[in-house]
C-alpha cells in the first residue's frame, strides 16, 4: 500500500504515523508538505494530529486553507482513501470534506487518555478488520472534540451508516453528540477520527487495538 502523509506547521504526530504506515504496510509513506499542489499516486493520504498553526482561529481552520487540501480534495474525489486523525478530523471538517463541527470539549480542559470504542460500521474501508458491535481501546490527545451537528444532518449520518466509531463504555472524554468519535463521508473513502489508533499497533504500545484501521485499508489495496 503506498501511502502519504501530510505535514503542517504545528502537527506533531506525523512521525507516529509515519512509523505505523511503515510497520503495517512494511513500506515508508512519502510526506507532503502544506504547499504542495499535488501528490504522488498513493492509496492512503492520512493528516496527522497535532495542533496545525497552533489552533488559531478554530481548530484546523487555517490548514483546511492550504494549498495540499486541494490536492487531497481531488484525490478523494477520485476515490483514493483519506484519514485524519484528531486535529486532521478538525481540518477535513473544516475543509468541508466531513459534516459538522468540533468544539470545545465540555470540561474545557485538554484530555489526555485511553477511552474505548464501539465500532458501529465494520463494513467500510477502514473497519474490516473489526466486527460491528467490537469494542476496542484507543488514546486520545485533544482539546477540541466535541463533535457536533444539527439534528437533520445526524439523521442523515445514521441512515447512511456514517457514524463509524462511538465512545463506549461511558468513556466519552468530549460530550460529543450521540458519543460520536469517527465519521466517514457518503463514498465511503474519507475518514475523520479523535482518537490515536497510530497509537496503539503494537506491543510496545501495550496493544494493538488500532491495528485493524491501517490493516483494513490495506486489505482493501491488495483485493483491488
């Protein structure tokens, strides 16, 4: 699987997932700077977490304004897979490219812990590895995700099955509506989640819960 990631000013978990697309896919993704206004022919872009330009203005505002984000707009739109993770979940929804909006979490402080999440869609690109129903653990790291839209749109969301991942288990760290953690567009090919699953591959992670995400992309690579 030949995948990308993304590099902006005040991201700072890119080096963790360069090293998980490495490790699952056994192959080094190639990294694309914020200016670029073109990417190589990959499988996966992902837009890693961090605090891009420092949250200024909202969170992923400014980055959702750079020029690579019309790059990736194109690639989804030719059906290539995207995930943003955290503050890349805050610019795919700032790009227009995920509905709703992530607020401040409902304590005001930054959360920084293992939640648990209930997979409500197994059936996407990025959750065959898992069952429906499956409760995982994952890290989260963030301030602002408390993910909301209006009731019109939640209908929509849950009668196109585009609610992905749910906090489970009473673990909700945000107050985001219905527990919602994860998302995926109408295609089926743009994923936006709060949680680390980079962060949590392995052994030395102390599991590898978050696996199934990259290895289910990469099954869907290999059958195509």
């Amino acid at each position: 699987m030949k995948s990308a990631v993304v590099q902006l000013p005040g991201l700072n978990r890119d080096r963790d997932m360069i090293a998980a697309l490495t490790r699952i896919s056994g192959q080094a993704p190639v990294t694309v700077w914020q200016t670029e206004t073109d990417i190589p022919d990959v499988d996966l872009i992902v837009i890693p977490g961090g605090f891009s330009y420092g949250d200024y203005l909202r969170c992923g505002a400014i980055a959702a304004r750079m020029p690579v984000m019309d790059a990736i707009r194109r690639k989804a739109e030719a059906g290539v897979k995207v995930l943003g993770v955290c503050n890349g979940f805050q610019i795919l929804v700032e790009a227009g490219m995920l509905p709703g909006a992530l607020m401040r979490n409902v304590s005001l402080k930054f959360v920084c812990k293992e939640i648990k999440l209930e997979v409500v869609n197994a059936d996407t690109d990025f959750t065959r590895a898992y069952e429906t129903g499956q409760i995982i653990r994952c890290p989260v790291a963030h301030h602002d995700g408390n993910y909301f839209v209006e009731s019109e749109t939640l209908k929509s969301l849950e009668d196109n099955n585009q609610i992905v991942f749910r906090y489970a288990e009473g673990t909700n760290p945000n107050g985001s509506l219905s527990d919602i953690a994860g998302v995926v567009n109408k295609q089926g090919n743009v994923l936006g989640m709060m949680p680390h699953p980079e962060n949590l591959i392995e052994a030395a992670h102390g599991g590898n819960d978050g696996r199934g995400i990259f290895a289910s992309a990469l099954e869907v690579v290999a059958a195509a």
